[in-house]
C-alpha cells in the first residue's frame, strides 16, 4: 500500500471512538498534503480538479457548516467569507466561488487555510468533549458523514495532484519510493462462473453507508463470468498494439468521437506506448511500465473498447456487487451501469440532500477502490461515478462474459 | 393524427405483403416533404439536424448500400459519390461527409434526389419482382430493417422541420390546420396501481424488432403506481408559474446548469409562457397554448424536474413496459433509465451492427411514440433514446410513484 | 473578363442616366444569380458570407429604406417584416435578424423575394418618372448609394457562392467556361521606381466615392519601387515548395498562429498544391492551376509572409493609390495599411453613417479590384477592407520594396 | 509616484554605467515581488497574462540566451530545461512550454527562481568585470535591450498582479497606502493648438530605442487640437451615467460587439458605477473612485467610444509624439493608430528580430506611460501597443480634435 494509512472510520460510532476517528482522518489529510509546497497546494491544472489548499478547506468548511454552526450554540464561523469560497456545490446554501476559479484563490494562504483547519478541529474536540448526550446524537450523523466526505476527498486530492504534476515538463514526482518496485510476474487471467439468480443489492444497515447504496433491494442476475483480477497494463499494452485505439469496431460511439478529437492513444499517463520502451507518470514520477499491474487511468470508452477487443464485456454494477471480488485495492472498475437511483432512493436529509441525488445522470458507476483510496473506506455496496470521458481517476476495468 | 397514416409494417413478411409495405413506407416519406419548397428541404437548423432532402437520400442509400449492393448482382449505384454524402454513421462503409455539413449541399438538388429514390425503389421493385426465394430470404431481414429506419426518420423529418420553421420570425406553419382544434377540457390525473412482481422485459419473437429490444429477460419490479396518462400542458405551466425553473432543488445538477446557461424558462417551443397568453409553436404554425394537451418538446432534465415538483419521479423502462400503457400517441415518455444493453444484448450482424449498439453511453430511454410517428411504427418493447438534454424531439412525460 | 459587365454607374447624376443606371445595375444582381437554383442562393455557408437570396432581398431594402420610405410620401413597405430579416448592421434603424442565422431563412422563398424585388423595383422607376426636381434632389444621394453599394454585394454574392460551392464535395461550377483558358506564359516581374514626394490620396471631388475616401488629403511618400504586376500562382508555388507555410520567420505572430491553428498550406481554393498536379477550385469548378495567373484567396498574413520570403514587403494604401497601377482587374491586392480613417474624415450623414465608419478597426485596406467586381464599380481612391485573416475574398498581393 | 523608482538606464554605456544600471533593474525586479507570496507569484489568471515567477525567470533567461550563451565561452545554462520553460515568444530559439500553461508550473518553485536570478546575475556581473573591450562591445547592445525588456516587464508585473488579485472575492491590496490619498479637485480640461506642419517622428539616434521606434521619418500634420490632459475618472463617470454603454451610436462596430458579448458597463475595476458610491479595485486595494483621477483600465472601444461621445476624437500617435505632452505618468493613453512599421523599419538583428516585428498586425499604439512604469523607461518616441479589445493594461485616454 504505497501511501500512509488512516484509521478506518467507525461503523458504530460511540463518541470517544468517532473523536479518534476524527483525529486520524482530519491529520491524514495533512500528511497528504506535506510533501507538496504553498505553490503546489494553491494551483489548479484543469476544471475537473481542485487545488490541495481547496480540498483542505472545504473539508472543514463541511464539518462547519454541518456540524459546528446546527449544533454548538453562538457559533462563529472562523472566517464569514469562507462559506462563499469554500463551499462545492450546494445551492440550498447559497452562493459560491465559481469551480473553474478555485485556482484563483492564492488568498487564504496556505498557512492561513492550516490556521483554519486547526481552530474547527478545536472547536469539534471541544464539542465532541463537552456536548450533552442529545446534541451528541444529534451530531452524529453529520459528523460520521464529514469523515467519509474527508476521505472521498483525500482520494480526490491525490488524483489532482497526480494531473498537476503530470502537466509539469520537469516530471516532478509527488514521492520518490523507497526503492524501485521489483518487477512482478504477471498472473494469468482467471474466470469464475456466476450463476443465475436473485440478488439483494444496496447497504441493508448496519454502519455508515451513503444515501446513493440504499435501499437494498432485489435484482435478478442472468449467468454471468467475471474476471480473477483487473486487466493488467501488459494486456491493455496489447490491445494499443493491436490497432485498437485506431479501429473504430471496438468503440462506442462518443468514445470514437474522444478518440479523434483528443488524439487519444493510450492511458492518460502513458508515455512512449508505441516503443519498446514505455513509461508511466505516477505519483513516485515517471516509471517504466509495469506490464503486471492494473491499468489504470482509462475512461470508460477505453475500458468497454478494450473488453469488446478482447472478446468480453463490462459487468454491470449489480455482477460486480453480488460477486464483491476479493482484493480490488488498485484500481476503480469501470462497470457497465449508469449511476442511477435504487428503487425508492432516499437523498440524505437537509443539506445533504445534494450530496449525491443531483448527480444521478450522465454518469456510470465504478466499483472497488483504489490504491489511493483511504484504507477503511469503501464497501461492497460502494458506489463511485464519474462521467465515461473522466480519465484523471484511478479507473481501470475488470472483465465480464455471459455464461 | 394529424398526419396521414402510411400502412403497417407487417410483422410477418411475405413477399408481396413486403412489397406493398415497400411502397407504402417510401411514398409516405414523399408525402410527408410534399408540403415543403426545396428550399424549406435543403437548409440544417442545426448539428442535431438533418435536412429534409437529407432524410430522403439517406433512407434511398440505405435500401441501395443494404439490399441492393450485396444482393443484386452487376448493380451499380446510381451515383458512386453518394456513399460519401449520405451515409449517416456507419464507420464501416468508410468516410462520409460531416454531419454538421448536410445543410451545405445545395447539391444534388431536391429534383436528383427524388430522381435518386424513384431509381432506388424501381430497382428494389425489380428485385422483389424477380428475385428466386433464397435471394429474397437473405435480402429480406434488410429489406424490414430498411422500412422500420424509414419510418424512424419519418419522424427525424417532422422533428426537424418543426426546428427549422421555428427559427423563422415569420411563423411558417408546415401545414396549416384544417380548422382551429376545439378546445378540450383537461381530464383529472388519475393512478395505476403495479404490484411488485417479476415482469418479462424485451422482444420475444414474433415479427421485427430493432436489436436494443433483445433478448427478452426477467427483471424485478418493486411496488409502483403509474399515471394513466402523461402530464398535461396545463400542468407545467403551473410549475412555470410556481417558479419552477428558477428554483435549484427541483434540478439534476446538470440540469441546473443547462437551465443556467442556456436561460431556458419553458419546453422549447413555448413563447410567452409568464403571460395570460402563451402560445406554442407547432407544425400547424404558432397557436394558443392547449392547456389539456401533452406538454412536449421538453428535456429529461426538464421531466425529472417537473415530477420531484409533483412530488413524483419518472418511471423506468421497466415499469413502463410492464404497464404498456394504452393511449401514448401523443408524445414520447422520458424514462429514468439509462439506454443500457439489456443482459445477453446482441447487436444486428453485418454493416447493421452500428445501428443501435455503439449509442449506448449517455442517452436516456423514452418510451410511447408521438403524433409524428408512423402508425404501427412502435412496440410496447420500443426503445427510443436521446441524450438528456435533447428538447427538439416531441417528448413529454408521465409520472410515477413508489407504493 | 468572366462575367457579364453591368453599365458603368455615372458619376454625374442626371436623372435619365440614374435611371438607366438603376435598371442596369438592378438587372445584373438577377443576371449574377440566374445561374443558381433556389437551393444555392438559400444556404449559408459560414458566418461571414451570407445566402445569395439574402443579398437580393438586402440590397432591395436599401433602396425601400434610405429612398422609397424617406421620400415617396405614404409609401408602405412591401412586407413590414423585412427591415427586420434584411437590416445588415444598421443599429439606429432598429433590431435584426442575427447574422450567423441569415440561412435559416427558406422564407420568403426566392419567389417571393423576386417579387420583392420587382415591386421596389416599380416603385422606384415611378419615383423616378414622377418626383418633383427638389425631391429627386433629395432622394438623389442615396439611389447612387444604393447603386454602388449594390455593387459592392454582387461582388460578395460571387465571394459567397464560390465558398458555398467549394464546401460541396461534388465540386459543382457556378458557370463553366465557354472553352478551356489556353495556358499564359508567365510575364517576368518588373518594377517602377517612385521617388519621394508629396501625394494627394483620397478623393477630391467630381462623381461619386464612399466616405471612406475622403478628404483628399497630403502625405508624405518616401521612395519606395512597386512591381509592376501581382504575385503570380506560380510564384505563391515556390513560396510553398520552399517550405514557406512551415517557417516561422516568415509569419507575422497572428499569422503563425492562424497556419497552425487551421493547418493552412496553400490558398483557400488550391487542392494538392505538394503534387505536380495542383488544381484550383473556381466558379467554373475545379480546374488546372494557372501558373500565369494572379494567386487570389489568401489572408494578409499569407500575402505578407510571401513578401518577406521574397525580400519584398506590401505596399502602404499611399504608395498603392499614388502609383496607381494600371490594370489590376484579377485580384484586390492587400495592402500593410490599417483601416483608419483619414484626417478629418466625416460620415454620411443619416442612417447611412453605419456604412464605414464604425468598422475603422482591426481591419486591412485593399487596393484595386477583382474578376468579380463590377466594371466601372472601382477608382483609384477605392478603399476595400477585410480583417488580415480573411481567405474567401479574391484577394492577392503586388510586392513593394524600399529604394 | 506610488511605486519605488529604479535606476534610470544610461542612454550610453560606459561598463561601469551599465553594471550599475544592470544592478539596479534586477533589484528592482525583486523589490516589485516581495510584497507577493510565494502562491500569489505562482498562478495565472487569464492567458494574456502571465506569472509573476515566471516574469522573473523570464527576463533571466533572457539575459543568459542573449547575453552569456553568445559571449561568455564554456557558459552552461544554469538549467537546461529551462529554455523551454522561459522562452516567451521566440521562435528562432525552438520548442516553449504554451503560455496559457505558465501557471501550471508550481516547480521550479519560487526559491528556485530565485536561485537561478542569483546565478544569472552573478555571471553577468562576472562578464562585466572580466570581460574583453571587444567582447563587452559586442554583448553591449544585448545587455542594453535585457535591462529594457525587464523594464517592461516589471509594469506588466503589476498588471498581471492586479488582475489576480482582482479575481479573489477577498479583495486582497498588493500594497496598502501610507495614508488615505487626499481627495484631488479636479482641473478643467484645456485645449493646445497645433497648427499644420511636417514633423520628425520616431527615434533619431542617441540613446537606446527599440527598432520599432525607428526610422525617423517625417510625417505631414494637419492642424489639430489636443487636451492638456487626461480623460479624468469624473468625466468617464458622465459617459456611463448618460448612458454610453448602452447607446451603440458612439461605438466602432467590434466595440459594441464587446459590450454586448462581456456585458461591459464601466471599466475593468470599477465596482458599482450605477450607484453614488463607485468604487476601483487598485493595486492598493478596493478604494472609493478619485474623480480627479485619469480614468484606467479602458479598451481602446471605450476611449473611442468616449472621445465620439465628448465631441472629440482620438490622436494619432504623431499627433501625440509631435505635441509631447509633459506629464503622462499616470496611464498609457490609446492613439487612433495601428501599430504598423514606420516607413524602412529594419528589426533588430539575431533572435531579437522576433521583438516587435511580427506583431504589427491587429494592436494599437499607445503613448505616454503609465503609474506603473519604471522611471526613466519611456520616451517621447515609445510606442507600447495592445490589441483593441485590452482592458487589464494601465490604459486610458486624452482627447483631440481637428482645427
């Protein structure tokens, strides 16, 4: 596991566990953040992504806004201007700072922002050390949902910070590993066969979930095959070989269509893919490729391309679910869903009500987790989505077949 | 029904009943562009668009690219150079003219393209005359196929037409009515009660249908009601009048954007909606509003937003299809599902494989059929799609709840 | 000289010559467009060039607008919709029709825009038989306006429809050629010497000119040498075979910019210009490159990264109009000089002060005239502009040099 | 004069003048920054501006590319990536990093920059101490153009400041004042005559110029009125309050355009024109608008647009150079001519050639200088010059009229 773990969040939440919960994950995102300097936290490399600094701050803007100012009485908000800087994209709570401008914001420093976080998390220590019972429960959930949200967000800061430096001509590295990586053999690829039949998919209780896994319901499954593992780099490396991103049979439509208007030709940080010798930008800088591990950083058009090229397909978020692979710690899976609601989807209630509902279109589902996914964080029933042209995320694939 | 009814596409295909439709399908095209100048057929009002004169060559080159090349031996294209200029989307009968270039062909006039089609269908005719039986059966699944993409760009071709007159300040009514449409009085919305059950989804076989209705399989339905008809004019103009577009909480996110930057305030062809007098731009020219008629020509962003107003949502295609509602002639339904294959989808063999299956990304489905479809064009299987914020199209849609 | 003369606009105006002259001039804008059918003169190619219909329909509201309406007492337009669809830029006659949009116009037909014309036509010929003296007097400075300045139009209207045709990938003719051209031998370049001296530039008096002319006005003119013809085509070819579009040092930035941008790498019309056999697309359809001739349709830019590769520069417009080359028939000729005004340049006055004024920025003059223009149309005061990257005008360059 | 002033750069150049100048301009540099955190000196906010850091290593590069790699023999660049990174423009010196990325580059890091300032200004002043007669002669011209380029780009430092902080909802001061600045009474306009003569325009020799200032050449006058001032922000205000912005009559065409399309209303850090407490975003901070003040920060549409408004007009930049107006310290004032060459301007030699040259299309000249710039840096003959549409630049405007 290449970057420093946190504690898992709790699923049951008794109040001294959830302030040590909150201590681990708020200094995480720290220690994420202390390899880089003020001028990397401050910039932003394209509209998709945030700075560092910004995701350093509307994490503690959220547990401000959603736990500080509903539940400590006479509160006041550090800085008043913050909520319009800092706030995402909840318009239930009014205006804010245009996204393509965050990198704008070279004021609050980044000295100023550390300041920031440091005077919520006394204020939610004192709260989480003094509240009575009552207010403790009813802060519960808005401060076990602030933690998931952080650690959403130390995931999200790290695939920023990889596009930013990857922009760089000088190829700064985030972290220089320890040492250089052994090469590994590559595992052949496996099959396990899925027979017909009803499923419950979705988070039945029991611990944190996010309003978007809910309800648990029942799905039919047809027979299906699903892949021991992601597709390696070595595989994929085969298939750009192969012709695949020049023959437009493998691809749909608005896939053929990226292709041609970008110029795309291999994963988003792939160098040299058609030499002998190809590399990769990560975040321990550019590497050779490493032909054994997932590949990584492909949009679903790449992903579902690939899958037909190899005679297979995508599996569907439900497959995925029911068949919940063993270890999928390196990379999203690109699934064939879109993102979707459950059969009677509830939004989460108030200002949460926006966190994912909104969101429900254009947009499919991955499954898994990453390497750059807190440890702790996601479940079986965890639903991650992004638009099928994103290409910035730790998104790979994992084959499905009809049995 | 406004517009003239062409004949049946028969399900099952004799010979001649295959012929008959034949003509039927291909004069119903003629009849449908009679009312329009050569110039009303050769303008593009925008990308999404096709001229009318377009429609015309393309569904011809098609019947001459599907049937005629593969299964007429010695035949010889009227004019070689139409395979460049007509072919719409298939990448694998090679290059073809832009899309958002079509209304830039002054040439071939409207005269060589209705000479084009006369030389297509007598050649067709011929073959159908001559052809031996096993000639004919391997002709005939393209010959249906043909006929059912003739009829879908009937509809193309209103739809399109009704956006090029709508950007005319002078008001051209492609066809002016006979007489004014008696008022009619709204009729109370009422609900139908769906138990939830296991419902079989998809074409099962017996007569055509289009690849994307494949194959027919279980899916589970949780407990729902659907309305017994769609939602009337009258109806969204009450939430116009509540201030619907102007409120966020109703929105998808990428609604709320759409509705920021392009200003829209009501269903596309609506004027002065916030006066006592709207009126709506039809194919008949610019009318007063009728209250108790399907509201069309509105965006999924703009139906998902009118259900949460209505304290509703949208169905699935699931739902839908297993209430196959009665009466939907007047306007396609917005779905709240995504155009995903069904489990086990195969797409059309040969040159026909790209005709449904590489649009499967980011398109919504819509279900019913509209006033400007061919009579026995649809199916209660039909699938019909178009990106989320397609508004030139006659889409409306009908409310669903949880029970 | 291709195209059919039209009779010379006189520049003194009695009125038996006006009339004539209105005949005449009216008559050739329906000669210019005889050749096309309604389709062509209906489409719009690109933003900056507008339909032929609009170009008839447009100049026929000049005439209704700044003569009929100002003049013939209780004169009613023919169609009170027009000022809005046929209004070009004049802001203080009100709102219009925008300009990208102009081919969204299959209404008024080109029928009913003939009538249009017809009927301003016949009210214009009784002004003319009946007006008293004093009101000819005062309509007299606009018809001859409206005279050259439909002039200037049916100048664009040739522009336009090569443009449209050169987008048809059947490579249609606007009229062929009663015989093939027979092949010119190239004329070697020659220069004139003009020492220093005081040059009156601008036009003083005596027959019609635009604003823009004027007032005649002393410059000082350094020695400068002018050749004595324009850059022939094969000399653009060596230009090009020297590798001319792919250096840099050649190119102002905005130009350098603009080749790469758009790929730019040979005249707008020229086809396979890196072969031995490069052609030309023309209003008589594609045709042999004629070394001979003039090269038309290049930018600014273009026209000025030739004269630097060849040791020359452009002219100014002072040095152009004093030397007053003789025959410069083929091509209007880029000049270095920006479109400013003269000193103590005045308007028309009226409505008519849009008509040049407000376009002094950002824009290049061209001196001479083309195949296209009407004979009789130019002088040697004659100022053409077009912004520096404008292709699809018969535009073409003669070198200058310091002495 | 608000900001520090630097040494004046010695018209001659005896080595020990130089040296000092050298030491003084590049201090002078850094002084502009330290106010700047490291974030504030990293981030670009539009792509016509560009990094304070990167200004900073620009103008280093600059004097190692023409100054040390051409005369110091063995010289090794301090960074070999550095070239690609800190070429602004130059083509003749290969590949660059593309401008609008400028501030993607968190490393090299502010502390590298200015590591790599030590280091270049360490050689230089090396080469000045040791240098040869031959070979100080020969960089002299170099070293004389780099301690002027740095010049300009220390004003184009604060223009770029001030826009990003202009960006930043906080309304952060680059510098605050000493002391609230004492409310001016605003002077009358007056007018100078200058009657009809031939004048000497351009540079003569003694002293540097930049090529674009050169030849002097001689120009004829025609008589001519111009104010003994600046436009103040006073009578600016009146324009906006009688409505300027809104009434197309006083606007070149491509003007009016941009007041349509940007929704300009005041110019670029004005705040609340409409109301009786206007306010400007200044280096200074948000400060309530001075009346007495030159108006700043106007295109050139809108100094045009004024000047027709006020009766008057624009001078051309021999207008301007031939009255020489005494005290212009406070804005840069837009002339009513193009930037185009004087008549046998020759660019520099070398890779300076690319300096001026080749962006003599599409911009207009400027005169004076402005609040901003380094004393000593401007003369009567400098032309600065922006395109039409600029507004961030210290630009405003002084009226003229014919006699």
């Amino acid at each position: 596991m290449p970057f420093p773990a946190t504690a898992v969040v709790p699923r049951a939440t008794p109040r001294h566990a959830l302030a040590e919960a909150f201590d681990a994950v708020r200094a995480h995102s720290c220690t994420l953040a202390a390899p880089l300097s003020d001028e990397d936290q401050c910039v932003q490399s394209m509209p998709d992504a945030s700075p560092v600094k910004w995701h350093l701050a509307h994490t503690t803007w959220f547990f401000e806004t959603m736990v500080l100012q509903p539940c400590v009485p006479g509160y006041r908000p550090a800085d008043a201007r913050y909520a319009f800087l800092f706030n995402s994209y909840y318009e239930a709570l009014g205006p804010r700072h245009p996204r393509p401008a965050r990198g704008l914001l070279t004021r609050p420093s980044g000295q100023e922002v550390r300041r920031y976080r440091a005077a919520v998390d006394g204020a939610v220590r004192r709260f989480l050390d003094s509240a009575d019972d009552a207010t403790f429960a009813k802060a519960e959930p808005a401060l076990t949902l602030g933690l998931h949200h952080e650690q959403q967000h130390q995931e999200l800061l790290l695939t920023d910070v990889l596009h930013l430096l990857s922009q760089n001509p000088l190829d700064p590295a985030y972290r220089p590993p320890a040492h250089a990586p052994a090469a590994r053999a590559p595992t052949p690829l496996g099959w396990v066969d899925h027979p017909a039949r009803e499923a419950v998919i979705g988070h039945a209780g029991g611990g944190f979930a996010f309003d978007n896994e809910g309800p648990a319901h029942r799905v039919l499954l047809h027979p299906y095959q699903l892949a021991d593992r992601p597709v390696s780099c070595g595989e994929f490396l085969a298939f750009i070989r192969d012709g695949g991103y020049r023959d437009p049979q493998w691809w749909l439509s608005d896939g053929w269509a990226a292709v041609s208007t970008h110029g795309w030709d291999a994963p988003l940080y792939w160098r040299a893919a058609g030499t002998s010798e190809p590399t990769s930008f990560t975040l321990h800088g550019l590497r050779p490729l490493d032909l054994a591990e997932p590949v990584s950083h492909v949009s679903l058009y790449e992903a579902a391309a690939y899958a037909a090229w190899a005679g297979a397909r995508l599996p569907t978020e439900f497959e995925w679910e029911a068949a919940a692979p063993a270890a999928t710690g390196d990379v999203w899976e690109w699934t064939r869903s879109a993102y979707d609601p459950y059969p009677g989807f509830q939004p989460f209630a108030g200002a949460a009500a926006e966190y994912n509902g909104k969101f429900m279109m254009g947009q499919v589902v991955l499954r898994g987790g990453s390497a750059a996914t807190p440890p702790g964080h996601v479940r079986p029933t965890y639903r991650n989505f992004f638009p099928p042209s994103a290409r910035w995320q730790f998104s790979g694939l994992r084959l499905a077949r009809n049995l």
